[in-house]
C-alpha cells in the first residue's frame, strides 16, 4: 500500500493555505515545540496547526507597511506557488535526469538575465556570500590572481572568500558615503583581483565602476543594487559594470526571491566554467562551481519575471527607489535631523543632530521601520528601500511623535 503522506492531499494542502491566510503576527500564544523528538508523532495536520503559529505568527512581517529596515524584501504570492511545486518534485540540479526541465529553466533564467550585464553567462547559487566566493575562484584559476583588493566597506563575504582560497587580503580606505576611494589601490594589479560594490550594506554606496578592467580581474559584488539594470530610470547608476569579468546579484534582495536565490554571471561563462568544473563516475554532466545538489531555485524567479516582465519588475524596484527619495527629502527637510548623504541605491542613513539621541529615536521607531549601522564609529539611523509596500506618510507620523516625545522638536 502507498504511503499516503507522499500523495497528493487536497485536503492537507488547503489546510496549510488557510493557515497561512489565518495566523496573524505573534507567537505568544503558540504552544511550545517539544525539547525532544518525539517518539510518536502527531500526524501531518496537526503538525500543521502546532507549527503555523510559530513559523507564520513568530516571524518577521517584510511586507507590513512599516517594514523598511533590512535588504530582505516580501515575496509575491508566485513565488510561494513554485516554491510548493519545486518542494513536490524535489529536482536535483547536478544531474539531468534528476533535473530534465529545471536545468533548462535555470540556464533560460540567466540567458534572460545576463543581457542586461553584458555577461556571457553564469549559473544560480544560494546567496552571494557563495556567489563571490566562486568568482573569486574563477579568478584564481583563470587569471592567477594571488591577491583580493576591496573597500573597507564590502560585505564581509569577500574578505572570508579570500581567506578560504589562500588569497592575500587588501582592504582599501572608503570615503565616507562608503564607496572605495580609487586613488587608494595599488599601482600594481597585474596579480590582483578587484573586488568593486554596488550597494554597500550599510550606506548602499557604489564603488566607481570605471575601474573595472584596471585588475587582473575586476568582480563587481552587486548584491544588492544589480537589480537597478532592469530600469531604465536607474541602470546609469550601475554604468562601467559591464567590463567586469564577473558579477554577484541576490535576487532574494532586489528581485523579491524567497532565500535562498543568487546569481552568479561571467564575461567569459564557458572559460570560467571550465575553470571551476568537476566530473565523476556517476555524473553525466560536469558539477560547474561550488555547490553539488541543489535545488530549482530559478524556478520562482523565471516565474516572477514571466509574470512582471522586465518592465513589471523594473516599475517595483523604480517605486522602491522613489520611497527612499521621498525619505530622505523629509529627513532633509527636518530641522532636528542629518542625512549622511543623499542615497545612491535606496539606502537612507540619518540621525538626529544630537547624536546622542540616535539610539533612542530608533527605540521609538515601530518596530522593523529601521536598523542601527555604526561607520566611523558612529552610530546612524538606516532605512532600505527593499519594501514597496512601505507608507511613508505613517512613517512621517510616527517619526514625528518619536521627535516630540524625545524633545528634540
């Protein structure tokens, strides 16, 4: 007899959408999780219903109208459809019989994509501290690169990579809107890999990217702000990133991925991916880059993108840009507030003139409508832009109730 926890279920299966519609924020009431696995288990419904109040209810709401504090934006409802259908079918991209159409769904994904970067080709990873990590790799292997040079600024990926390749570590002086000042790299790269951000995670800085092509090999870790070449209205901010050797972009930032979903793409795909393949004995394609199983991760992605379209996806990330805009004109137009600079990519750093009052204006902020960075030892007030569904003009409320009930208005 078929195991009917395998099958389709109907009936479970719209249980868990109605648990997903019905719990609400909180996980107070839930009951607690046992210490210990359990000898006898519960059932799957019942499952269901003991862990809905935790997973749903405890966790943090990206898409409230208050969130706009961290790069993780809310995922549309697509995604949460073809996450459930790669969860049926459980595919395994190393091997194409395990695999035969989320492969080609991945390749046709990133042939989609890697126009926009002048690249020739990549494949997806989990997130882009593995992403700079591979480029990092193909770099060593393909250019002979010994050493890593970036901002003070990049994302601590990019120091670990080096370390875990044996690579010498340089990082560079940043102005203090966080981008690398150009003047500080050395005169010789010829054995170097230059590692330029666009969108630093603290200030969502971009490094001049008309140094590309000044190194061995220039890697842009576009983590966060890559997504900006899918608008027409914002793709000059990125402009030079096409002479890269190679690009990092997380679609869980800017693209509205569930985790874990990243890209990494290559100039030259073919030599880089040769650089970093592996074969063996039971596989019937070569395993390309770090990871060996993994999962349809594409499949939400080209999924969004079919659904949006270029223009579609460009008029969120656009509408997230214009939020932040609209952030910093009324920090700016505070009498009580500073704004470091002007943001580059939908990052928005400020405080109260009276520095000293920063860490309790952010206390009295609603909760997960902003974040804490520290940059020169310095503690500032950080929004990201990474929500469309943000209300300002609440935002503007409640930071106005903050001012007056700490006296600084």
């Amino acid at each position: 007899m078929a195991d009917a926890d395998f099958s389709f279920d109907l009936a479970g299966l719209s249980h868990a959408l109605e648990l997903l519609g019905a719990v609400t924020e909180g996980a107070e009431a839930a009951l607690p999780l046992p210490s210990t696995l359990p000898e006898v288990g519960c059932g799957t419904c019942a499952a269901l219903d003991r862990l809905a109040p935790h997973v749903i209810g405890g966790a943090a709401r990206l898409g409230e109208a208050t969130a706009f504090a961290h790069m993780d934006p809310p995922t549309p409802w697509i995604t949460w459809a073809t996450t459930l259908w790669n969860a049926s079918v459980n595919q395994n991209l190393l091997h194409p019989a395990t695999a035969p159409v989320a492969r080609d769904i991945e390749q046709r994904v990133i042939d989609w994509i890697v126009p926009l970067f002048a690249m020739g080709g990549g494949h997806m990873v989990p997130g882009s501290t593995l992403a700079n990590l591979t480029a990092l790799w193909a770099a060593r292997e393909c250019a002979g690169v010994q050493a890593v040079a970036y901002g003070e600024s990049a994302h601590l990926s990019v120091g670990k990579a080096a370390h875990i390749l044996g690579l010498a570590a340089h990082p560079l002086p940043c102005r203090p809107s966080g981008a690398l000042v150009p003047e500080a790299l050395p005169v010789d790269l010829r054995r170097t890999a230059l590692v330029l951000t666009a969108g630093t995670t603290s200030t969502g800085a971009v490094d001049d990217l008309s140094l590309c092509g000044r190194a061995a090999w220039t890697h842009v870790d576009a983590a966060w702000a890559g997504p900006l070449r899918f608008s027409h209205r914002h793709a000059p901010v990125l402009a030079g990133i096409e002479r890269a050797d190679s690009v990092a972009i997380s679609a869980h930032k800017w693209l509205f991925q569930p985790k874990e979903s990243a890209l990494i793409l290559f100039r030259d795909a073919a030599r880089a991916h040769s650089a970093i393949a592996f074969g063996g004995a039971y596989l019937a394609a070569p395993n390309v880059g770090v990871l060996g199983s993994h999962g349809a991760a594409a499949v939400p992605l080209l999924a969004t993108l079919l659904a949006w379209g270029r223009e579609g996806t460009a008029a969120r990330i656009d509408a997230c840009m214009a939020l932040a805009a609209r952030l910093a004109d009324l920090v700016s137009s505070c009498a009580q507030l500073e704004l470091l600079a002007p943001p580059q990519t939908g990052v928005v750093v400020w405080r109260p003139k009276s520095a000293a009052l920063t860490d309790r204006l952010f206390a009295a902020m609603p909760a997960g409508s902003c974040s804490l960075t520290t940059l020169a030892g310095e503690r500032w007030i950080r929004n990201v832009a990474a929500n469309p569904n943000f209300a300002i003009a609440a935002f503007a409320a409640a930071l106005e109730d903050a001012l007056r009930t700490l006296g600084a208005s």
